[in-house]
C-alpha cells in the first residue's frame, strides 16, 4: 500500500501529537472567547448595580467561603454579624446623593468568629467631609444587612482621584489599595448597609447602588481575551495544516523515489 508508512510508530506518534493538539488549542480558544464575552458584558455596564429582590443570606454562604466580591455577587442582599473598629473609620468625599454633595462614611467591621478578614461596611453618606471622628460608630455587636458592591476603580466606576487628600480619607474604595492604610486584611469588595440592628444612631442616608462606567465599547482586557481566542485556532488551523503538508511531503518524496528506481531498472537516468 502506498501510504503504509503512515502506520510506522514515528508517524503514528506524530498523528497522536496533531490529534491532541487540535482539540485542546479549540479548548483554550473556546475558554477565552468566554472570557471575552465576560469582560465585554462588564464593561459595557448597565448604570447602576442591579439590586437583588431575593432575601439576604449569610456572608460566607453567600461568597461560598471565599474572600472576593464577584459580578455575580453584586447586588446580593448579606447578613453578617460582628463590631465595628472606629478607630480606623474612613471617609471617602466627593460623593453625590440627590444633586447634593457629601461623603461616604466606610467603617471597617470585623465578623464574629472571623479571626483575620475584616469587611468595609458603607454605613452611609453624609453632607461635606466631616472628620472620621466626628460620625459616631455603634459599640458592641452589630448585626449588619447590606448589599455587596465590587471595589471601586476609576476605569470602572468612572470616579477621579482627588488628590492630596489628609490621613483617613480616601478618593475610591478599592480594598487592594487599603492594605498599607489598615492593619488588617479585608474582604476584596465591601457591603452598602440597608439595615442595622441595633439601628445606627448616626443619621446616616444610604448609599445608592453603585454605577458602573459604560465605556462605549470593548475593553482592553475584553480585546485582549478576543486576540488570545483568535490565536488558539489559528494554532489550530495550522496544527492541520503542519500535519498535511508533512505528510504530503513525504508522500511526494516517496512518489519520486520510486519512479527513480524505475528509471533506473529500465537502464535510464532520472531527470535531475
């Protein structure tokens, strides 16, 4: 047969080599169109967080023992139970509430039974930039139902740093950036309290949902994931392409071959 060779082990474990390569370039390929899809439905936005109607649910159980707030947690009503630190309050100015201009009052509230994470609760706006000292923190245990928002960037979130700002105050809230400003780890993402037992005596109006910052068009990131799945099936393509172009090869190599031995049995010279 003339394609026999094609069944000798060096060609077999060259067939074995295309046979996987195929399928798992497609994989990784089909894996970051997922991606793409992920980050271009982010950064499109919808205005604002949308706000569960489901009923609160613990904290942990709700980030299923995790640490990090995801897109599929915003939005979702939690429970937590623990007490407040208001010795590191922060406050984060230039925040709007109904046209008027205010602050954002974030405490750092440790859970019970939480020995390490502490979680930023948004306890509420107040008008100008009051001092951390001057919002009264509820002592003793808390029991805090709020609504989870993803930390702040200012590509996301659309909100500008504002610069030269004192010990205590902080332009977005973005827990990665808190870490040399508390003395603590935090949960990556915070909580928008809608209620509090016992109630806060503090006045506080409440946070609004966060908005996110419509961009008009596909991230950077979501590109980048939109290159990466164009170039796993190129990959692909070519891995097909390698495989039959080699085989062809040597196919026609064979096929000259053998007409030489041809040749040269009836007494001529192949052409060079």
């Amino acid at each position: 047969m003339q394609h026999r060779f094609l069944l000798q082990p060096r060609w077999v474990a060259f067939h074995v080599l295309v046979l996987v390569a195929v399928p798992v370039c497609a994989a990784l390929g089909l894996w970051q169109f997922q991606r793409y899809n992920e980050h271009n439905k982010d950064s499109g936005g919808s205005g604002a967080t949308a706000v569960s109607a489901e009923p609160a649910v613990e904290l942990a159980r709700q980030l299923e023992g995790g640490s990090t707030v995801t897109t599929r947690d915003r939005g979702r009503n939690v429970l937590v139970e623990g007490r407040y630190d208001a010795a590191h309050q922060l406050i984060v100015p230039g925040r709007e509430v109904d046209g008027r201009d205010g602050s954002y009052v974030l405490t750092p509230l440790r859970p019970a039974g939480e020995p390490e994470l502490w979680l930023l609760v948004a306890r509420g706006w107040v008008a100008g930039t009051p001092d951390p000292g001057a919002v009264p923190v509820p002592i003793g245990d808390v029991r805090v139902t709020g609504r989870l928002e993803l930390s702040e960037t200012e590509h996301g979130s659309g909100i500008d740093r504002i610069p030269g700002l004192p010990p205590g105050r902080i332009s977005i809230i973005n827990t990665p950036e808190l870490v040399n400003v508390l003395p603590y780890r935090l949960y990556d993402g915070y909580v928008a309290l809608t209620a509090q037992e016992p109630a806060d005596a503090a006045g506080l109006v409440p946070v609004p949902p966060a908005k996110t910052q419509k961009s008009g068009g596909i991230s950077g990131r979501a590109w980048q994931n939109l290159g990466y799945t164009a170039q796993w099936f190129v990959f692909a393509g070519a891995s097909v392409f390698l495989w039959w172009r080699v085989v062809r090869r040597e196919i026609e190599e064979r096929q000259e071959a053998e007409e030489a031995r041809a040749l040269r049995a009836l007494g001529l010279e192949p052409a060079s």
